[in-house]
C-alpha cells in the first residue's frame, strides 16, 4: 500500500511539471493572455477616466457651493 502511495504521488507530481511546462512554453498562449489582459486594461481605463472626472467635478462644486462653512462639503 505505501508503494502504490509513493508512486501515485510521484506520477502526480511528475504530471503536473510536465504539463505545467509545456503551457508556459508556449508562445501563442502567452501572446493570447497579455492581449486579452491589455484589452481589459484598456477597458477599464475609458471607464475610470469619466468617473474621475465627475468625482472631481463634484468636488469642486461642493467647496464653491458651501460658501466657506466646511460643515457642508462633509458627505453624510
């Protein structure tokens, strides 16, 4: 039983470096994950830039419209 053990664990380990390997190499797969990445990356970047613009925006209309009373621009 330990030597079925000992080489169950020994096939599963060699397995998983071999595959592990094999994928990593792969130029194409890599080529793939960093297009798909930068496209996310992109994304999320025309998203965020509006949304900070409007933060700001906000900002800058709650310190003109609270007339010095710093009691006002605190969001409750």
């Amino acid at each position: 039983m330990k030597n079925l053990k000992k080489t169950l664990c020994f096939t599963i380990i060699i397995s998983i470096l071999c595959f592990s390997f094999a994928y990593a190499g792969d130029p194409t797969l890599v080529s793939r994950l960093n297009k798909g990445l930068g496209k996310i990356q992109e994304w999320m970047i025309k998203l965020s830039t509006p949304a900070a613009a409007i933060a700001v925006g906000t900002g800058v209309f709650m310190k003109k419209f609270s007339f010095g009373d710093e009691e006002r621009i605190v969001m409750r």
